[in-house]
C-alpha cells in the first residue's frame, strides 16, 4: 500500500472517530430522523473527505465546518432528487390487486332502505327532506305545513328508530 493511502486511510478513521457521532447527530437533523439516510450522508461526507485530503485544512474548526458543509449539501441535493423523481414502488402483484367491490355499499344501503321502510311515513318524510333534500328544519316545517317542534320531534323519533334498526343489524 503506497504511503499517501496510508495517510489517508489513517485521516478517515481520525475523521470518523472525531467527528463520526456529532455529524451523525447533526445529519439525523436535516434527514428529518432518517437514521439510514443519516449515515449515508455520514459515509459519503467522509468518502469526499478522504478523497480530498490533500487539500483539506487540518484546523479542527476549519475541517469541521467543511465535513458539516459537505454533509448538508448532500442531503440537500438528496432533498432535492427526491422531490424531482417520483417516490419508487414496487409493483403489485397480479393476484394481489384489489378489485372495487361494491356488495358492501349496496348491502349497506339495503339495510338502511329496510330500516327508513320501517319508519312511519311522517318520520320518513321528515328524515328524507332534512338529510337526502338537505333542508333546513324551517324549510320542511313550511313544505309540510307543520310546526317547527314537531318536524324536530319526528326526527328525534326517527334517528332513534334507524339507530336501533340498524345496531339489531349489525
């Protein structure tokens, strides 16, 4: 092994044993705690270190605001990238791709269809136009010819009714 890779492979370990934890801690930072992430950026923060070692200042204050420049940039233009290219997803499987199916919805809607025949007309009328019709109280008192109270109280009565129509269900 040729002297000034020696040097080098000695500069790394020094980096990595100095510096190694604090830019770790302070890459988790910036990669929003992603540990993994971190210490890639770590690894190729110290890669370019070594690579460059010829030119590095050995100052401790002057290496550490360099490998701490180096770490943010990296993660910055991985920031970037990420946000350039779309997030990679495996494909699905053939045998595994769910299918809409609607027998759900529609046995839903089966069981309240039976529950509102349940009702009483008058009850029905009442939930129909304040909850399908979207009308106000007010509206449907005006609409039935019928007092506010009472379009208020076949509500109550109805939503009580379809609550328990609906919990003997299931």
């Amino acid at each position: 092994m040729p002297e000034a890779d020696t040097g080098r492979d000695d500069l790394a370990a020094a980096l990595y044993q100095e510096y190694g934890r604090p830019l770790l801690a302070f890459v988790i930072t910036l990669t929003a705690g992603d540990r993994l992430w971190a210490e890639d950026v770590v690894q190729e923060t110290l890669i370019r270190a070594w690579r460059n070692a010829d030119k590095l200042n050995r100052e401790p204050e002057m290496l550490r605001a360099w490998l701490y420049t180096v770490a943010r940039r990296i993660v910055i233009d991985g920031w970037r990238s990420r946000k350039a290219r779309p997030q990679e997803v495996e494909e699905a499987d053939a045998d595994t791709v769910g299918v809409p199916d609607e027998s759900d919805r529609t046995l839903a809607a089966m069981v309240v269809y039976e529950a509102l025949r349940n009702l009483s007309p008058e009850q029905r009328e009442a939930v129909l136009q304040t909850y399908i019709r979207d009308r106000t109280v007010n509206e449907v008192a005006q609409t039935l010819g019928i007092p506010p109270g009472t379009v208020k109280s076949r509500i109550y009565h109805a939503v009580r009714a379809l609550r328990r129509a609906l919990r003997d269900r299931g």
